[in-house]
C-alpha cells in the first residue's frame, strides 16, 4: 500500500554538532518504519527503565520505499535560535557572573526547516501489519502507543497521513541507494538505513540518490529490519 503525508513544516536531521544543523531532503528509512510501527500501535524499545532504550529483535518485517510527489512545492528555509548548553562540570563558569543567574552557555544556531513538505511512504507487508496501520490511521487500535508520528522534530506534526489506491500514485522522485557505477546526479543525500542504540559505529547508513518514476523502481524498496541487524 501507498501512504501520502503532509506537513507545513518538518526536519530530518542527521547525526550532527555545531552552529548549523541541516536537514535532509525526506525521512531516513529508519525514521520511516518508526512512524509506520507507530502507526500501527507496535512498540520498538525494550525497557524503557534503562539507561539506553534499545530496539527490540522481533519488530515485524516490511519493504518500504520513500518518494516526494513531483507537484510538491516543499522548499528548505533556514530559521536562527539560541542553543542553550549545559556543560560538563565547570566549563564556563567565569561566565555566570556576567548574567546575573540567567543561562551563561547559550550559542546561536542556524536550523534548516522543510515548509510545506509532502512525502509518499510504499509499503509491503503482510496483510495483518498493513490493516493494523489502517486501523491506526482510523482511530480504532484498542491499546495504547508511544507518542504521535512526527515530522522529524518533535516540535513538527503531520497534517495529513492518508492511504492512496495504487492507481492514483503521482509521479514522483524515488529516493535509491547508490551503487557501483552509479552515473552522477543532484539531490544525492546519506540516510541512515538502521540505528544501532547500543553502539552507534554499528548504525548503518548509505547514499541515496532521487530517481523520477511513475511508481518505486525496484531498487527502490529497501528490506527492514536489515538482515544483520
């Protein structure tokens, strides 16, 4: 099946520091099965009562492919706020006197921010997984869940997720993990592919490129949980 989704604003950050945070283009994979799990009401963590929430090893198994309708007018603005710190131990303490018990750690930042963004999500999946996202999408999951799906932030809700029938997909930039010999093109990003909470070295992550298509090129589809997860 086929899931539309809409939001005024959104950002997908990658792993990063400093005074400029960017944002990539659409969701990683990742980040795209959390939302569909969450959708269908399915925790990911294991305990919540530890230090690091870590993802279980019995999440269910689903292809998904991840595209931006071509009559999207998403565009990328960047906003400017002020980073409030909190250093380990004494760093910077010779600064706290000059602001009278207010935070003395505060750093401008520069954030990108998707306005108006629209996103295609594909999925397969077995038939009882995709009729617990409808039901989700419904309201009629008799059970709790975690939170709401996000548009990246935490601050950035969806306006509108809905499923579209096979024959209504509009064409669209299918984002295709890069491979050998693969020609040069615009728009290439890096998405993270599957996070590893227990050690990050382990987080998997590859180069996308967007292709243009009336439906997900096969290499489109990407298999999560990965394999060697």
């Amino acid at each position: 099946m086929f899931l539309l989704l809409k939001a005024p604003f959104a950002s997908f950050r990658p792993f990063q520091s400093g005074s400029y945070r960017s944002t990539t283009p659409v969701p990683s994979p990742s980040a795209v099965y959390g939302i569909l799990l969450n959708l269908a009401g399915i925790e990911q963590r294991t305990a919540t009562d530890q230090p690091i929430t870590l993802i279980r090893d019995d999440l269910p198994e689903m292809e998904i492919a991840i595209g931006i309708p071509n009559d999207s007018h998403s565009e990328t603005s960047i906003l400017s706020q002020q980073l409030h710190n909190y250093p380990v131990g004494a760093s910077g303490k010779e600064l706290a006197k000059k602001t009278y018990g207010n935070k003395y750690w505060i750093a401008p930042v520069r954030r990108e921010v998707l306005v108006e963004f629209s996103l295609i999500i594909g999925v397969k999946a077995g038939q009882e997984l995709c009729d617990r996202i409808i039901k989700g999408l419904n309201g009629e999951l008799d059970e709790p869940r975690y939170g709401l799906a996000f548009a990246g932030d935490n601050n950035f809700l969806f306006d509108e997720i809905k499923v579209i029938p096979d024959k209504n997909i509009p064409f669209a930039k299918w984002y295709c993990p890069i491979k050998d010999n693969t020609p040069p093109s615009r728009g290439i990003c890096r998405l993270t592919t599957w996070i590893d909470r227990a050690d990050n070295t382990n987080t998997k992550i590859q180069v996308f490129a967007p292709l243009f298509s009336n439906s997900p090129p096969e290499n489109a589809w990407l298999n999560l949980p990965p394999s060697n997860a």
